[in-house]
C-alpha cells in the first residue's frame, strides 16, 4: 500500500473542506439561509447539512455514495432529503443573495470600461430514466435533434468576460398537458414558494425572461447589455427588455420575423440581399439600422459564417456601438455555454439524486449553481494580483505614504552621493542649499519639518 499517496489525498480532502468552510464563513451562508427560511427546529443545523451535501462532488462522490449509504456521513440520508424537499424554503433568493455578494467583490476588480453582461439560454434537464418525477414533460434537445423525458433549465448568468456567475433559474415543464408524463402531486400552500415555482415550470419561457432581469437588477448587479441566442431573440422580447438593457442576439432566419427596414417590412433574409457587401474576406459583411414595432431603432450587423459558406446575422439596440464591438460583446455569450458543460459533467447537474419531487429538484440545482459561484470566487481570488487582500491594499498605501516632498528628499540624497564621488564641489555650500529647499517644500505643502526623516547627508 502507498502510504503517501493516501497521505496526500487525506492532506487534499482538508484543504478542500477548509476552503468550502471559509467559502460559507466569508458569505455568512449560514445566516443567509436562516433570512430565506431555509430552517430547522431540531438536530442537525441547516448550514452543516447544505456544506455536506455542497462538499459531495469536490470529495469526490455523489448524493447516494456520500450519504445515502455511507454509514460514516456525518448527516443522515433522512435530514438531507427533508431540507431538499421543503416546501417554503426560498432557495431562489439564497442564489441571487450569494451572486450578488461575489459580484459585489468581482465588480471592484473589474473595469468600468470592461462590459459586463447579463445571458440568457436553457439546456436540457434530463430524467430520461425517471416516470413518476413531478411535471416531468416531453421535451426537445437542439444538440441531438430528438425528444427526451426531462426539464428545460433557463439560466440567466453575469460574465465580466472572465469569471461567470449563474444569478437565477426556472426549471420548465411543457406549457401543454399531453406533452407531460406527471402533474404535480405534493399539496403546498398557495402562498409559499413551491406553488409558485410549479406555476412557473407550466409558462413559457419568454414569459420568465423580464422578471428575472428586474429581479436582478433590484440587488445592484451591474451590466451594460443582455445577450441572448436565436431562440429568444425575437422582436417582442427585444422589445420587453431593451427597457431594462441594451439586447444583443442572434437573429433567427425566418420568413415569418419581419423588421421595418426603408420604410417596409422586411425579414433578415430580404435585408441581407438588398445591402452591399464588404469585398474580400471581410469578417463583417455589413451592417444596417431597422425599427421595431415599439418605434425605436436596433441595427442588425452581418457576420460571415466561419463553419460554412453563410452569414450569421447580430442584433443590437444600442446602434451607437460598433460593429465590431457587437460581435466581440456577443462573443461572451459562450460562458454560459461552459457553465452548463461544468454543472452537468462535474458538479453532478441532473445526476446525482434521483428525487421525484419537484422542490428537490429546485433545491439540489441550487446547491449545484451555489458550488459553480464558488469555484468562480475561488480562481477569480487566486489569479487576479489584485485581489490579494491586505496585501493588495498594504502596497497601496506604501506607494500613497511616499509623498511629494519625500520624494523630492530621496532624490536630493541621491544627487549628493553622486557629487560625493566627484569630490568636485563645496560640501558645506550644497548641503546648505539642498536644506534650504527642503524646508522650502515643506513650508509650502504645510508639514512641519519634523516630518522629514533625518537628513543622511
């Protein structure tokens, strides 16, 4: 047996339960959950359960191997589903509560010339194996073309373009009732958050998209545009949420979306042949302004298509920004793309309970999208130089302490050990001068002069 291997993992688990320690303690998690009511009368408190159930997929395990049938847990399988299931705990103002504290500290060290943006997309919450999971619905995933048993996760995250951080989410059943396999079946009261969370998973999902982005923007989290991909990027959500923020999407090719272009209502497809393309290989092809039925203006610009002989068409209601700007924004749309791919391959994302009620499903997405923010925080506070803490700030006030007048001192002293090795001058005379304006500085910033550290020349 490799007695120092197992030292060295033994040493890892540590460390990593350190840090999700500090991760609870620095965010007062503890309390927030006791503020959203997430709370227990007896036996194990509700934080100890959440950082266990939090921990599973950073110690390597899942919900059944870490607990369910681990004698050694240190919770029992019985505590852990009851804080999964209840009905009235706010699980969706625990998040944004966490997001908004680590946007607060990533804000600080972002650019106030850096764009950060708000995105929006689903991906597939697949149950394919499950038959009596709540509101469990038929539904279609884009990246394989085929219909499968499961949820659509709507996500809306922040990215500064270097760290992402999923603010909030809808789980969404079908709209229609023959596309799903179960109804709701728990009683909850009307007024607590469960019967509104089931309410919500029966509505479209462009009628989800305005209130979160008002929701978000009530806690102070800051961005300059919303991107969105084709599916959403239609002219009357455009339109519902440029009163928020600017929009940038994808615009879908389809007869039916038509835009006022010269005074006429054209689709993107018309548009395109009717204006005069870049030569070459120009990346951009073109680009031109329309109007919305709201009566404001959007520029769409035209893309050439790497992956294929088209082009792909941008929009954006900010027509002041350039063209190329509207591409390179757009680009930070991927980061939710990556946050989905991270949550589902190993923060275990639809895979690591088998739950069939529906506020256990709401619960454990949360503690997934809780585990996604803290490996942001984490890589954000150890690669940025400037979030070194006290030592950040302690060099801050080392180069805010050196002030003019020392300065100037520091330099005198410099000069006069030059002339020193010449051995050409009056020593006597230059020391007298070189005091002289010292103290003249000094009088004239108004510091006394027994501020000067004593004169070495």
């Amino acid at each position: 047996m490799d007695h120092s291997k197992i030292g060295f993992e033994s040493q890892d688990r540590i460390q990593v339960t350190g840090k999700i320690h500090d991760f609870f303690d620095r965010f007062n998690i503890g309390t927030l959950l006791h503020q959203c009511g997430i709370r227990k009368r007896h036996g194990y408190s509700v934080r100890s359960l959440t950082e266990t159930i939090f921990g599973l997929p950073f110690l390597g395990k899942n919900f059944f191997r870490g607990i369910v049938i681990n004698e050694h847990a240190m919770i029992g399988k019985d505590a852990a589903y009851d804080l999964l299931k209840g009905c009235t705990y706010n699980w969706r103002r625990l998040l944004l509560t966490i997001a908004a504290k680590i946007h607060d500290i990533i804000n600080r060290l972002t650019s106030e010339e850096r764009e950060a943006v708000l995105i929006f997309d689903d991906s597939t919450y697949d149950r394919s194996r499950s038959k009596k999971v709540e509101l469990l619905s038929r539904v279609f995933d884009h990246s394989t073309g085929k219909y499968l048993r499961g949820f659509r996760l709507l996500t809306i995250c922040w990215s500064d373009g270097v760290s992402t951080l999923p603010i909030d989410f809808a789980l969404l059943s079908s709209t229609k009732a023959k596309n799903r396999f179960q109804e709701a079946t728990k009683i909850v009261d009307k007024r607590c958050c469960a019967y509104r969370r089931r309410q919500e998973a029966t509505m479209k999902a462009t009628e989800h998209l305005a209130p979160m982005v008002e929701r978000i923007l009530k806690t102070d989290i800051k961005a300059k545009y919303l991107l969105m991909d084709s599916w959403f990027t239609m002219p009357a959500n455009i339109i519902a949420l440029r009163k928020h923020l600017d929009v940038i999407g994808m615009v879908k090719k389809s007869p039916k979306i038509m835009y006022t272009h010269d005074g006429r209502q054209r689709n993107v497809n018309t548009i395109y042949q009717m204006l005069r393309k870049r030569p070459g290989r120009a990346k951009i092809l073109a680009s031109t302004t329309v109007t919305l039925k709201d009566g404001k203006p959007a520029k769409i610009v035209f893309v050439r298509d790497r992956r294929k002989k088209d082009w792909l068409a941008l929009i954006s209601t900010d027509i002041n920004l350039a063209n190329e700007d509207v591409v390179r924004i757009y680009g930070k749309r991927w980061d939710i793309e990556v946050l989905f791919k991270m949550a589902k391959q190993h923060l275990n994302l639809a895979k690591e309970i088998q739950c069939r009620d529906f506020d256990s499903l709401i619960a454990h997405t949360t503690i997934v999208f809780m585990r996604y923010l803290f490996i942001a925080y984490s890589v954000r506070m150890e690669s940025d130089q400037r979030s070194f803490g006290d030592l950040f700030y302690a060099c801050c006030d080392e180069l805010s302490d050196i002030s003019f007048v020392e300065a100037l001192f520091r330099l005198l002293t410099l000069a006069v050990q030059q002339l020193r090795k010449m051995g050409t001058f009056c020593e006597k005379t230059t020391t007298t001068f070189f005091d002289t304006v010292i103290h003249a500085a000094l009088k004239s910033v108004g510091l006394p002069i027994s501020n000067l550290r004593k004169s070495t020349i």
